[in-house]
C-alpha cells in the first residue's frame, strides 16, 4: 500500500543559511496574509471568494512590486497560497474555522516547499533545499520512498528542524491471531485485558518545578526591559530566558511523543485487533481537577498514532461506545454492579464472588465488546 509519511530531523544551518530561512518565512507570511486580506475584500464585495489560480497570477505582478520576494524560495510563496485556498475550501465544507492572519510572534514559524527536478535530496549528512543549497542535518535513519515536500521549521527554543514528506510502500505486518483490550487512565496511562499495566510517565509534572522556576523569571525581566525602554524583542536577556523555556516544554514534547511511539508501534506488532474506549477528550477536559492530569497523557495523541499505524500494517482498531459500562460489569460472569466512584480501585462481584481490579477488569469488558462489534459489522 502507497501511504505518504514524514521523517522530521534536526537542521544545522549556516548563519547565512538562518537569515534566508528567516526571509523565506516571512515572505511566505506576507504573502499568504496579503492574499488572506484581498480573499475577505473580495467576500465582502462580491460574496465570492479568490481562486488559487487568479491569486498565483497575481503574486507575479506583486513579485515586480516587492523585488525581495525574489530572493527567497518561489515554491515556498506558491505554497503559502496553496495553504490559504485550502483552508478557505474546508472553511467552506465546515471543516475549520476561517483562516486568520499569522502573526511574526507564532511559537512555531515554517515554511513549505515542494519536490520538483531533484531539487531536495538527502545526500550524506546533508539535504539539498531550494536556495538553502546543502544543510547539515542530524541523518538518525534512512530515508525511504519518493520525496514530495519539505516543511522548515523554526522553533521557539531557537532550534531548526525539516520534516520531509515520501511517498513508500508499506506492508501488512505478520499475523499474531491475538487481541487485546486498552483501558486509558491517569494514574496509569494504559491498562490491558492480558493484566499488565503501562505506567503513566508524567513527563510535564516531573519537570514542573524546574519549568515554574525558570517561567518566573520573564516577567522580571519583561520588566526590567520596560524600564529600560527596550523593545522585547531587542531584550536579549528576555529573548534568552524565552529560549530556555521553550527548550523546557520542547524535551517534555520529545520525551512523551517518544514514549507514545514505542508504545503503540509495540501494540500494533503484537496484536491483530485492538479494541479500545471512543473517548470524549474535550468533555472530559472540562474537569478542571482532572484536566491538567489528561492533557499530560495525551489519550488522543496515542489514539491517533494506533489508527495510522493499524491502517499502515493491516490490523484493527475497534472503539468502542464511550457509554458501555465497562467498569460495572464483572467480566468473569457477566453481571453489572451498578457505578462506582473513582476512588473503588478493588471490588468482588457478588453473584460470583471474583475478586477484579477496577482497571483490569474494565479492559477486558472493552475487549469483549469489542471482539463482539467486530464479528456483528
């Protein structure tokens, strides 16, 4: 099966190779907000919007007026237009908000550029980019399949990263005749009808002391800036505290999207059907004793990293109602003891008399109504 897929690596660019990603970026932000300004004119006027086409003949007059947006990437100006059209075509389909202006003090600032003629290759340790030439990148494994696109991003740590899109074939994985059940929690993130339980790591909470002790020093140094009369983005303390915060929250990013990785590659290999809660993410975030706690684990990350893989290697994913009882009802015998309150980690059924671990108990109900929709479909 043909799947497009992304391989993101480390940038080590030259300081003139900094200054042309910094002006492609904002060229391809001047553009799309231009466009974006001209696309609401036109909407307002007319009750019409723009069309890519009549906006990409129009950026080559503009392209007369505004001679620097010569010297950066042309692929990358064609993008940024491509990416308004695109939101405004789903905007209209009722798939998103309506695009809005970007702003120079985004975290994240990226461009986008696209494969044509060879003009992005992978050659050693390096990847050839239009008008950047060679960049030394961090190369941690082989690239495979057709390169379509390159996106360089600039992130607030100060760090550069390029995420490269390909198109490769993948094949089904070998078949395991096994299934298992996934209970999602807090106190543990992952709990599994075979009885083991994943621990959750709480990467942000572990780092939480150290992130409030660095996050405190901004406002002073805002401050100081101020009675200084310097702009904050000319404050080179402030910048660098800045810099350090976001490499805070960007290792807590590594760390947990490392640990979902491994985490749902290994379900996938071992298991042919997985069956899972349809979780409520965004309601349940509205538990403000819990929502700190839930946004930690990243219970839709996981999900989504599980789908795509399962598509990937030929398994299943079934979810299940978000409103099946599995915590009411005794696996062993069937019977449903009615709610219990979070802090009931234990029970025994009393029909039956088995002892069940809350969690255990309730992945292995997942698992059998699961393996239950899964024959009736």
């Amino acid at each position: 099966m043909l799947i497009n897929k992304a391989y993101k690596f480390r940038l080590y660019p030259t300081k003139e190779q900094e200054t042309l990603i910094a002006k492609t970026i904002g060229c391809s932000r001047f553009v799309f907000n231009r466009f974006l300004g001209q696309w609401n004119d036109t909407y307002k006027e007319t009750g019409k919007g723009l069309t890519y086409s009549s906006c990409s003949a129009q950026l080559t007059q503009l392209k007369k007026e505004f001679v620097w947006l010569k010297e950066v990437d042309s692929i990358a100006l064609q993008s940024s237009l491509k990416n308004l059209a695109d939101s405004f075509t789903r905007f209209f389909k009722k798939q998103n908000k309506a695009p809005r202006f970007k702003s120079k003090k985004n975290q994240v600032q990226s461009y986008t550029t696209k494969e044509t003629n060879h003009n992005i290759a992978i050659v050693d340790n390096k990847i050839k980019l239009p008008k950047l030439g060679y960049v030394r990148l961090a190369k941690s494994r082989e690239v495979e399949g057709r390169i379509l696109s390159a996106t360089v991003r600039r992130n607030p740590s100060g760090k550069f990263f390029v995420s490269i899109i390909v198109e490769t074939d993948v094949q089904p994985l070998k078949k395991t005749e096994s299934s298992i059940g996934i209970d999602l929690g807090i106190k543990d993130f992952a709990v599994f009808s075979d009885g083991h339980k994943m621990d959750n790591h709480t990467f942000t909470a572990k780092m939480e002391k150290k992130l409030r002790r660095e996050q405190r020093k901004l406002p002073r140094r805002d401050l100081h800036a101020k009675n200084k009369g310097i702009h904050l983005f000319d404050a080179q303390n402030y910048q660098k505290q800045k810099r350090k915060v976001a490499r805070l929250h960007e290792r807590v990013r590594n760390q947990r999207d490392d640990f979902l990785h491994k985490l749902s590659t290994d379900i996938i290999k071992n298991h042919d059907l997985i069956c899972i809660e349809d979780l409520n993410t965004k309601g349940v975030l509205r538990n403000h004793k819990l929502a700190k706690s839930i946004s930690d684990v990243s219970w839709s990350a996981f999900v989504s990293k599980l789908e795509y893989k399962a598509k990937w290697y030929g398994k299943t994913i079934v979810k299940i109602s978000r409103w099946f009882p599995s915590s009411q009802i005794c696996s062993e015998c069937g019977h449903q003891d009615g709610k219990k309150s979070l802090e009931i980690r234990d029970w025994t059924c009393p029909i039956c008399h088995k002892h069940h671990d809350r969690d255990i108990n309730a992945s292995q109900n997942i698992l059998a109504e699961g393996v239950r929709t899964f024959h009736l479909a």
